[in-house]
C-alpha cells in the first residue's frame, strides 16, 4: 500500500509498536529560515534528504526509474513532487517544533518546491509560512514522535541576519536510558503515547541580536 512508503505515513506511524523499537528511515534536515527584510519570519524552508533504502523503495511504488540508475527525467520528478506532503494527518506538524520564550512557532501548511536525486538519494525541499519576529531565541528540534524515522539535522542551516546557532545531536545512549525508563516498549500504543522521538533529537539553539 502505497500510503506506508511514503514519508507522512510513516511519521504517522500505523506499524505495529514493537517493530517501531528502532527507526526505518533516515532523513537528513537542512533548514533555511526566510524573512521578510523587515525583521520578521516569513517561511521556514525544509530540506530532506531520504536514505538510498527508502528512496528505492519510493521509486519502485511509484512504478519509476524502470532501468534502475537512480536518475530521474522531468516527467518522473513532476510525477513524484509533493509525495511527502500528501495526506498529513490532521494534528501533523510536520515534524518540525520551534520553541521560543513566548512559545512554540505555528507554521502554516506546506508548499513543495522541489525534488531531486542526489547520489541515490531523494531530496525535497519544501517551505511552511510563519508570521512572527525574529525572536531573541529560538531552540529548533527535527523529530518524529513516534520514532519510526530518524531525522538529523546535519543538513545546511541558513539563519536570519544577526543569528548564530549551536547544534547539539542526540544522545542515543542517553535517550535509550531514557525511554527504557518510560515504560513497555511491547505496548500497542507505547511510541504514540510517550512519543520517544523527541530523545533523539538533535537541537539547534539559535540566538539573535535585538532589533534595532
């Protein structure tokens, strides 16, 4: 079914919790952080880079690249841009979560921008508008809850004028300490409801001069 290879179906989650123990895809995040010249956030674009396993099995679902060299024409990028945007479930944010003093940053739906083959490997790129000023900090974290895939944000990350930021990644040992504490893993819902995806992730502390 074609609805379990693709991304937002499997952020979703519907496998059966055991098998969810460990994550099956692997995304590498680049994040680009727009404004709109005057101080404020006006999108934030979203760079992922799917591993060659998942990016296979993409291609032979939707039934492209038939002489198996992992490029794609014009008409099969057409066909396929936008597949892991398709269908979020309602509630979905994509994935992504910015905290700031005055709390989290609501981002609007997204607008896919592009798709790619790079070394075997799909990459999109897509952008979700944000209405906000440029806050004085921002902790930026990339994570599916459920922990059925892992997202590292070791992609490029392009910040607003006058920010820096400091990446931390995951402290995998730390965060199975942390989960095997939380309960049984064996229940049917157990990844849902303690949502474990947000221990391994990587977090990106950006900081921003004030306005002048």
């Amino acid at each position: 079914m074609r609805a379990l290879l693709l991304i937002s179906a499997l952020l979703a989650s519907l496998a059966a919790a055991p098998a969810r123990a460990h994550p099956h895809v692997f995304v590498d995040v680049g994040l680009s952080f727009e404004t709109d010249g005057q101080g404020n956030l006006a999108w934030v674009e979203v760079t992922w880079a799917y591993d060659d396993l998942f990016s296979m099995l993409i291609l032979s679902d939707y039934g492209l690249d038939p002489d198996g060299d992992m490029q794609l024409t014009e008409a099969e990028r057409a066909e396929l841009i936008g597949f892991d945007l398709a269908d979020w479930p309602e509630g979905f944010e994509g994935a992504l979560f910015i905290d700031t003093a005055g709390g989290k940053l609501s981002l609007g739906p997204p607008e896919s921008l592009s798709l790619e083959m790079e070394d075997g490997h799909i990459v999109t790129r897509h952008r979700r508008p944000v209405s906000a000023e440029v806050p004085g900090r921002m902790t930026v974290r990339a994570y599916d809850p459920s922990y059925y895939a892992a997202l590292s944000m070791i992609g490029e990350m392009i910040l607003p004028d006058g920010c820096t930021g400091q990446l931390t990644e995951a402290d995998e040992a730390a965060a199975d300490e942390t989960v095997e504490n939380l309960g049984d893993p064996g229940e049917e819902d157990f990844f849902d409801t303690v949502e474990v995806g947000r221990y391994y992730a990587d977090t990106l502390e950006v900081s921003c001069e004030p306005r002048s």
